[in-house]
C-alpha cells in the first residue's frame, strides 16, 4: 500500500520535532541546529510557463529554483512538444532574479543510445550555447542534467573534463555535497503526477541522520512528463521550510556551499 500524502506530512511533523530539539553550549545557551538535509528539486526541459510559475513559487519564499533547460529551445520528446520552452531571453532573466538555470542537453538526445563522440559533440554544443547566451555561465561551475537520466561510464568519465558535476539517474539520495563529488544521482517518476512518488523519498531522507535528496520533476500542472501541482508545490516548500534542520538548494549552489 502506497503511503499517503497525509502520512508524509505526519512523518514530517514527527521528525520535525525529532531534528530541531537544540543543542545547548556549556553556558546553558540553546543553538540553532545546523542543517542536516538537502532537497534539490530539479526542474528539467525548460517550460515556458510552467518555469515562470515555479520561479515565483520559490521566490515567494525566498528559495532559488534549479532549473534545468534545453539549449535549443526544442525537442522531439513527445512530452515536450506540445508545450512551449522558454529561450534564453527568460532564462537571463530569471537568473538574475537569483534561479539557477543549467544545461540539459542540446536538443533533449538520449545520450546513452548514442555513439560516445556524438554524444561529447551534443554537449560541447550544448555548453556552447549556453556559453555564449547565457550570461555569466562558467561550464566549470556548471551542472550537466542528463536528459531521460541517461548516462554511460565513458560518459561519466569524460564530462567532470568539461563541467563541475553532473546529475544523472540512480538512487534519490545523496551523501552530503564533499569536495571531487562529480557525480549526482536522482529519481523520477512519471508519466503522471509523481507528487506520492516525492512524499515517498522525503519520508526516506527525513528518516536518516543526514542526506541529500534530489528529486527529477519537469512542469506543473499538467506540463510535461510526471508533473506536480503548483499548489502541491507550494505546500511542499512551506512544510520544508518549518524543519529547522532542512536547506532547499539548487544541485550547483548545494556544491558551491558545501562541497567547495
């Protein structure tokens, strides 16, 4: 039987009280806990509207959203298609308004399928691109999201050469960002709505010491491939928010912070 949404919010709660009991120093003084999980929710293929909605979702409260977008501004997936991408006119922008936004492959290609020199071409074009329409991107500090989470082990090998990490499928929780950590992995969950599927991981990370969860959804509503609710997302960064011991950070800036 499959946990509810009810059951999430009351392991939520439990372990809320369980994570943000104080440490107290030798003078008596209660000190706030330091942070023992991450959630990176990594939005992927670059909505048009489902993207603008979820930065003003995170702004709301003051959180940066990790967005993950395609360089070309198109694909062939047929949960793509049917909506409009963005193009880097709206990604500058909500990148100044403080969103991360990083690459997700030039034209959404399964790399995996691919001969190796192919696939390096598509993600030299694809960190091209962003190169030069992306202001202020660095692919050395940059995050390559694997599009359908498709990787291979020469591909692993080969793009810690071109990029600071890269995110690709494999288990939802991640050890804590540490200094040469390339390699993120993730789940998703699809083709309809994955909001159980992200309860699910959340009561498994809440339920450990320390962790890093990273979550793979796409648009809202019923914007692409195993989309969320905006209101389910608003509701979900609300409840984090309240555990003391919970950060909310984008894949880049989680190693930026921790693992530098």
């Amino acid at each position: 039987m499959k946990p509810s949404r009810r059951t999430f919010l009351n392991v939520v709660g439990t372990t809320a009280l369980t994570l943000a009991l104080p440490t107290v120093a030798r003078t008596g003084e209660a000190l706030p806990p330091r942070k023992t999980h991450l959630v990176t929710l990594s939005f992927d293929d670059g909505f048009k509207k489902s993207f603008a909605r979820i930065a003003e979702i995170y702004e709301k409260h003051r959180l940066s959203a990790c967005l993950n977008v395609v360089a070309a501004g198109l694909a062939d997936d047929a949960y793509i298609k049917t909506s409009p991408l963005g193009d880097f006119e709206l990604w500058n922008e909500l990148k100044r308004r403080g969103h991360e936004v990083m690459p997700h492959g030039y034209r959404h290609e399964n790399l995996a399928r691919l001969p190796l020199d192919q696939a390096q071409e598509l993600v030299k074009r694809c960190l091209d691109v962003f190169s030069e329409r992306l202001s202020g991107f660095d692919p050395k500090q940059a995050v390559f999201n694997f599009p359908y989470n498709a990787s291979t082990p020469e591909l692993e090998r080969w793009l810690p050469t071109q990029v600071r990490a890269f995110r690709t499928g494999g288990g939802a929780i991640n050890p804590w960002p540490h200094r040469g950590q390339v390699k993120l992995t993730c789940v998703s969950s699809g083709p309809g709505n994955c909001e159980a599927a992200i309860d699910r991981e959340l009561e498994r990370l809440l339920a450990r010491k320390s962790g890093w969860l990273v979550f793979n959804t796409h648009g809202l509503d019923e914007e692409g491939w195993g989309p969320i609710r905006a209101a389910y997302l608003e509701e979900l960064l609300e409840r984090l928010l309240a555990l003391e011991t919970v950060e909310i950070l984008p894949a880049g800036r989680a190693l930026a912070k921790y693992a530098a």
